[in-house]
C-alpha cells in the first residue's frame, strides 16, 4: 500500500504531510505527557521489530500465498497508539529512504494511511472499545481482525482518493476503488489474524508487555468521535473532490439512458416534492451554485458531518434507551 | 530466508556507499534534504502531457551520479520496489484516456499513452532523487538535518534508534526462520499454528535487547536526551549548490528548454 511519489500532486502530498505532521506533533505531546527515558529505546527497538517481523512470510492455510503482520495494531497494543504512531513514522521513513518503499513526497499520505488509521482509527474505535473490560483470546482476535481490517480498508480507499485528486492517473475512481478494497479485505483480514496470533502468545506469557491502559475500564467517547470527525472530514472533503469531476454513479446511469444528468420530474407530486428540496436544501446539488472545488469540498463535509451527526444522535438516543431499560429491569 | 538477508545486505550496503568521499558527499545533509525535495516536488509538478519538459529533470540524477561516483546500476534493484505499480497504473491509462493527441508517422498517439509515459518518468526519476539522497548521506547525518529542521528530538531519536536496531533485528529475525525452515524444509511459510510463538519469541528477545540498551545507554551517561554526532557547518560551497539547483531546477520547469533547443535545429 506504500504510495510513490509519481502518483501525487505536490498539493495533495503537501496536504498529507501536513495532517500527519499534526498528527505527530500531538502525538509527541502526548508521549511527553508520561515520559519515561526508558520508553525511548523501548519504541526505536519495537519499530525495528516490526520492521523485521514485517519480512517474514506466514503461509495462509489452503492458498499458496502468504501474508505479514498489521504493524500498526500490534505496536498500538504493546506501547499505546501514540508511541505506535512515532514508531511507524520511523518504519515508514526508512523503509522509503533505505528501500524506495514509498516516495518521500509521498511520506505524508503513507504515515496517514497506514499509521494513522491503525495507531489511532483501528485502536481507540475497534481494539480498546472490545477489550476494555479485559482481555480474553475472543477478545483478541476480533479486536484485531477488525482493527486490521477497517484501519487497512480506510487506507486503501484514501490511496485511491489521494490519486484521484492529484489527476496523474486517467483510471476512473469507481475501478480503483472496486480494485483497492477486495484485495485489502483479504489482507486485512489475514494480518488481523497474525497480529491476533502475536497478541495472543504474548496475553498469555508475558501479559506485561501489553499496554495497559487498554484494558482499563475508561472508554472515552471525545477521543472516539473527534477521530470519527477527522475521519469523516478528510474522506467527506476528499471524496466530493471526486465527485465534483466525475458524476454520480445513479445521475450517471440517467445520463446514459437519458441523456440528462436528472430526470425530469412533470408528475405533479413529483414537482411538489422537489419544489420542497429544493427550499429546504442548505445547499443545493451538493454545491454552492456554481461549480467550484471549495464548494463542493465544503458540500461534502457539510454532508459528511450532518450523517456523523446523525450516527452519533442515534447512538445516544440508543444508549439513553438502554440504560432506561437497564434501570426498569434492575427496579422490578 | 532471501528477503532478510537481502534486506540485511541492502541496509549494510547503503551504510557503505553512503560513507564514501565525494563532493556530493561533502555537501550539507540539510542542503542535500532541500535539495532532494525540492527535485521531487518540481519533478512531480510537471502536467501530465509534458513529456519533454519533464525529461529536462533527468539532468539532475546524471549530474549526481557522475560526480558521487554511486553505482547506477544498483538504482535499478530499488527502482523494482515501487515501479510495478507505477507501471501498472500507466499501462492502464492508454485505455481510459484515448483522446486523440497528434499523429507520428501515421500512428495516433493519444493523451493516454503520453500520460502514462510521464507517469512512468517521473516514477523513475523521483524514486533516483531519494536514491541519490540515501546513497550519499549517511542516515545520521540526516537526521541531524531533521533536527535543524527543528523535528521534535523524541521522533529523530526513534528514527535513529529503530535504524541501528534494523540489521541486529533482522539478523535475530533471519536466525530464527533458518531454525524453522531447517526443521520444515517443504513449507513456504510459516506454519498457521506456530504464528503467534514464533513471531513472539522474536517480539520478547527485541524487549529483552532493549533493556539491556536501556541499561547501556544509562551507564554511559544517558539521561532522556540523545547527542548526535557534531557535523561540520555549512561552507559557501553548500550555499552555492542549493542555490545553483534551486535556479536549474525553476529553469527547467518553467521555461520550455527543449522546444526551445528543439527550435534550433527545426524551422
């Protein structure tokens, strides 16, 4: 999933670079915050770990292939999703300037795909949620299979974005993207299985070694949701980028079949209902009227936030439901 | 297995030719960083269909390979680790864009092909630019120019570290596979049933090999803060050379130096 250089613009590989260096930067903060001396070798010997048990090939049973570890799982596990997401800038680093692993112009897009998703996506929404209330072989292995499979399919999908915007290649987006994920969900799961097997082996002889803050019954939902809002931000505003330059898969079978991006619509409801969409619409077609990126950028995160906003409001009013039926139960 | 000590092989060859004396070794590593990433960024910059003024851009790799003295030919072995997809992705492009672009000698080149084919050259020359880089400065001496890039210490000292620690990982890492491949000399990989203790054995040896560097490194004075190795200043010749690449490369960007060459020989 390492990204070259020769995919990006300069603009969409200066972006990247500057949401992961903030990334990093609060991520330093953060391992200041309870800085040990010790925790320095610690982390430099974890990243080179990694980048060792990532060359070693695990036959998949009834395939030919083989598969790796998930990388940014297992040291989220082991040293704490912020110490993992410095580790893996290292990993990335010098996997990019010793191997041509990645572009260095591309470091940027590479340290958010593949660090950020894992260290911060794939631990604080998936692994610490599921093991919170302490550890179990169940509990390791889906924790890690699905940290490893969402944190590798948001990654996929963002090379796919990232290379969409910068316009170099002429592939359609809709063909990378049906290319990107399947492949992705296959390897995603087989590291979440290795990764699984690793934390397993290490929960019962070694239980030390594993972060311990995970497994304290403190769930923060902040972390959870300005994650999910950085999330939804990023692919909302990115993916309406795309949007902007290639129509709608359903407006663009209409434009097939008719020849018109929208139907028309002289059905008197019809033209009633759309006369009300219309005026309720904050902003029409996703746009601001006219079609400009800033627009349509904007657009998409509006939408993108509203549909998190309205997530998040079902999960409370659920939550809220629960715990009323909970107290009802504990009453009676 | 190959791929360890392949790897192990590379990190060891690079830390050689990166050491070597030449006058790009000479230069400046924070120099030789802006210099790298600005090459990168120009060379990435270039449209899509500018094939002829993105081969302009080759002018810096034939520079830095001849007076380094670096061997081109292992650039290649690197250009194999990301070309395959580049090339992928350009092959690709002739399909989806076959707009007509103009004709040569009789056969229709579209914009496709010509995308793909400077996608495919500024594969080439990007991943030469952070060749060039690597192979003349040694990773200390770039993470020094991370630290004068005011790139908080905790993360130079971590690239630093995970660096040194990569050839003695690798090789436990190799010691380990060997044992296991001796004893299951059919199988391709590693068993499904032995995945965990396998991969664990290694994770608690690496733990163990850290507090004993932990241990070293206090009884040597360390207390939280790494001291890097002083390097020299920069000289006027560093200065020179940003500014002689800085002006060559917006040269070659913006003015159309081979219509321009091309229009001498063609009325």
């Amino acid at each position: 999933m390492h990204m070259a250089d020769a995919l990006l613009s300069p603009a969409v590989g200066g972006a990247m670079y500057a949401a992961s260096a903030v990334t990093a930067i609060y991520s330093v903060k953060k391992v200041k915050e309870d800085f040990s001396p010790k925790k320095v070798p610690v982390m430099g010997v974890m990243g080179a770990f990694v980048f060792a048990a990532q060359m070693i090939n695990f036959s998949i049973p009834g395939t030919g292939s083989s598969g790796h570890i998930c990388g940014g799982i297992l040291l989220a596990a082991l040293l704490g999703p912020y110490a993992a997401f410095l580790s893996m800038i290292a990993i990335l680093l010098i996997q990019c300037l010793l191997f041509a692993d990645g572009g260095i112009l591309a470091l940027g897009c590479n340290i958010w795909n593949m660090a950020f998703y894992a260290c911060f996506f794939g631990y604080f929404c998936l692994y610490k949620p599921i093991i919170k209330n302490g550890m179990s072989r169940a509990k390791i292995v889906l924790a890690s299979v699905l940290g490893c499979v969402l944190s590798l399919q948001l990654g996929a999908f963002s090379v796919a974005l990232e290379t969409t915007i910068s316009g170099i290649s002429e592939l359609p987006f809709s063909v990378f993207v049906a290319a990107m994920q399947p492949i992705h969900l296959a390897i995603g799961t087989i590291e979440g299985l290795i990764t699984a097997a690793v934390l397993i082996f290490v929960f019962e002889t070694r239980p030390e070694l594993l972060n311990a803050e995970a497994t304290e019954n403190k769930f923060s939902l902040k972390k959870v949701l300005v994650i999910m809002g950085i999330v939804v931000v990023l692919v909302g505003g990115a993916l309406s980028l795309v949007a902007s330059s290639n129509p709608d898969g359903l407006e663009w079978s209409i434009g097939q079949v008719t020849g018109k991006d929208e139907l028309d619509t002289d059905v008197s409801v019809h033209a009633a209902l759309a006369d009300v969409q219309e005026k309720t619409a904050v902003l029409p077609d996703y746009s601001f009227g006219n079609d400009n990126i800033a627009g349509t950028s904007f657009s998409g995160i509006v939408g993108s936030g509203l549909v998190a906003g309205l997530c998040i409001l079902l999960a409370v009013i659920f939550g809220v439901y629960k715990k009323k039926k909970k107290a009802d139960v504990e009453k009676t | 297995m190959g791929k360890l000590s392949d790897a192990i092989y590379e990190v060891h060859y690079m830390d050689t030719i990166a050491g070597i004396d030449s006058p790009i070794h000479r230069v400046h590593p924070l120099v030789k960083l802006i210099v790298t990433v600005a090459y990168i960024w120009f060379t990435v910059s270039f449209n899509k269909y500018d094939v002829t003024g993105l081969i302009t851009m080759v002018v810096y790799p034939v520079a830095l390979f001849s007076l380094s003295g670096i061997s081109f030919g292992h650039s290649i072995k690197k250009l194999r680790v990301i070309l395959p997809f580049v090339i992928l992705m350009g092959i690709l492009n002739p399909f989806f864009n076959r707009e007509p672009l103009f004709l040569l000698y009789g056969i229709t080149i579209t914009e496709g092909m010509v995308s793909g084919l400077t996608l495919l050259i500024k594969g080439i020359l990007t991943v030469l630019g952070g060749y060039l880089l690597i192979s003349t400065t040694r990773i200390e001496a770039i993470c020094y120019a991370l630290n004068l890039l005011r790139v908080p210490e905790i993360l130079v000292t971590q690239i630093l570290l995970t660096y040194r620690y990569i050839t003695v990982l690798l090789s436990e890492a190799n010691h380990i596979f060997e044992a296991y491949s001796l004893r299951a000399p059919s199988q391709k990989g590693i068993h499904y049933k032995v995945w965990g203790s396998l991969i664990g054995q290694l994770l608690f040896r690496s733990i163990d090999r850290a507090t004993g560097l932990y241990d070293a490194m206090v009884l040597r004075g360390y207390n939280g803060n790494f001291r890097h190795s002083q390097l020299p200043k920069a000289r006027w010749q560093d200065s020179a050379y940003l500014l002689v690449w800085m002006a060559a490369f917006a040269v070659l960007r913006y003015t159309s130096l081979t219509a321009l060459i091309g229009s001498l020989f063609v009325r």
